[in-house]
C-alpha cells in the first residue's frame, strides 16, 4: 500500500490514469491535503540529487511507493490486484537489495583496491570476500537490532489489528525496507570514497607531526606540568597523523545517513537509531578483524 511521503498517511493508490497513459491525475491526501507523491513525475535525476541531499520525502517514495499500481478509470476493479502488487513489492524490494549490496561491494573492493601499489587477482578476491563478510554483518545486525528495538515498542510484529492505523510505514512494513535503506544511504559515502581514493593516497607509517612543539607551545596553558596529558596529547596526535582521514571521513558521512535513513523509516529514538548504527558498525570491525586474520586481507 502506497503512503504520502509528506505524512506518511497510507492510501490506495497515488494516481489514476485514464484511456491514455500519459493522462493521469495525481491523488491528494485526505490527512496533510497536499499530492500523495509528486514524484512519480520526476526523473531519476532529481530522485538521485533528493537522495543525496537526505531529503525524507524521497526515501518514503523508494522504499514504499516505486512501482505500485495506479488507479485505472477505464477498467474494473480486480479483487486479486491488492495481493498481487504486495508480491511483486516484496519481490521488487528483494531484487534491489541484491542488485544494490552487489553495487556496494564493488564500489567498496576498487576504492580499497585502487591505493594498492600492486594488486593480484588473489589479493582482489580477498577483499572482495572481506567486504563481503564485513557487509553482510553490518547488516545482519542492524536488522536484528532494529527488530528487537521494534518488537520491544509494539511497532512490528503488530499486536493487534491494524485496521485504522494511520502510520503508512507501520501498515506495509517488511524487515527487508531496513537493509534497503542502509543500503540506499551508502552509496553516497562509497561513490565519495571511490573518486577521492583515485587522487588520495595513504598516510606514510613513519611520518611524524613536525609541528608538534609548536603546537604545545600555541596552548594557552602549560601541559609540561601535567606529563600523563601531554603523553595522551601525544599518542592522540601520532595516531590522527596516521590515520586514513579519508576513510574515517566517509565511515562517520555513511553512520549518518544511516541514522537518518532509519529515522525516516522507523519510528525509534535519536538514542535508539544511535545504537543500532553502531552496533552494525561494531558487528562490521569485527568481522573485518576476522577476515584479516583468515585470509589475510
């Protein structure tokens, strides 16, 4: 069932088309009175720039409204099409998180590839295997997370009938909108790590900060007198000196989207979203550390 990507009001259908297709009317919603989803009428284009900039309305309308039915004037109504379009929704949703997961570990394996002096078809396959592993339990977990968080609320599985329920999001949810929405907020983080990574190259292990005295000596305050800060102080300053700002940069952008991503999608806490992130990520390192230590990727 199609919802308003404004209030997130369920309805039947969010157009009807008449004798000629290009003829349509789009439906009003009866609860905020603006057009239940106007963009069905824009390119993909615009979709792409919408998402880019995290705008909500364009994640309701991907996640819930792409590809359903229209109302046709000319033609009777068909008991069966209300459950047909529910198959080939969940189908439909199926076949995006395959083709975009596919799209992320790509994305993901060149721009880890591409800052290698050489590469083998081996070394390839390795991080491919690593990225996927370290893929899959990011999402395993935040999609077990998010269940528990859901199920502990009452929102999903539903407890009761919902008939007059007025949430859209609650009325046609499936466990697979999670990983497609994660999923939906990550390719702009990868598409930014792949172009930087082509001109980026990472940090030398030896390199130390030169500039570190005359940085203590711009404090406003004395830290010689306190050595156990200036020994943090330092530590702190060696390992951002070394570290892949680049990476560490499009990780915190990808936690983000994520968060609001899931945000638009559930209806949890800032501090519950929060948690769920970061277990996936937690879930992510882990297996990332097991991978290493099997195939040494």
């Amino acid at each position: 069932m199609p919802i308003c990507v404004h209030c997130a009001y369920p309805a039947k259908h969010l157009y009807t088309t008449y004798k000629t297709k290009s003829n349509i009317r789009l439906g009003v919603c009866p609860r905020c009175d603006r057009f239940l989803d106007p963009l069905i009428e824009h390119d993909p284009l615009i979709l792409l720039l919408d998402l880019i900039l995290l705008k909500p309305r364009v994640f309701l309308h991907l996640l819930f409204n792409r590809g359903t039915d229209p109302l046709d004037a000319t033609a009777p109504p068909s008991p069966s099409a209300e459950e047909m379009s529910k198959d080939r929704r969940k189908t439909r949703i199926q076949e995006d998180v395959m083709i975009l997961f596919g799209m992320v570990v790509l994305a993901e394996t060149v721009s880890r590839v591409i800052p290698l002096d050489s590469s083998t078809f081996s070394s390839c396959l390795k991080i491919m295997c690593a990225v996927v592993c370290e893929t899959a339990a990011q999402h395993t977990v935040t999609l077990g997370c998010a269940l528990l968080v859901l199920r502990w609320r009452g929102w999903y599985p539903p407890r009761g009938s919902l008939q007059g329920v007025t949430d859209g999001r609650r009325v046609d949810f499936i466990p697979w909108l999670i990983p497609l929405t994660l999923l939906y907020t990550s390719l702009l983080p990868l598409l930014l790590q792949l172009f930087l990574s082509i001109w980026h190259s990472p940090p030398d292990p030896a390199f130390t900060p030169p500039a570190w005295d005359t940085f203590v000596d711009s404090l406003p305050f004395d830290i010689s007198q306190h050595p156990y800060i200036r020994q943090i102080a330092m530590e702190l300053a060696d390992v951002w000196s070394k570290a892949d700002r680049l990476w560490l940069g499009t990780r915190l952008l990808g936690g983000m989207s994520a968060g609001f991503g899931l945000r638009v999608l559930l209806p949890t806490r800032p501090c519950e979203t929060t948690a769920i992130v970061l277990a996936g990520w937690a879930a992510a390192a882990f297996a990332a550390r097991a991978m290493e230590g099997v195939l040494g990727a």
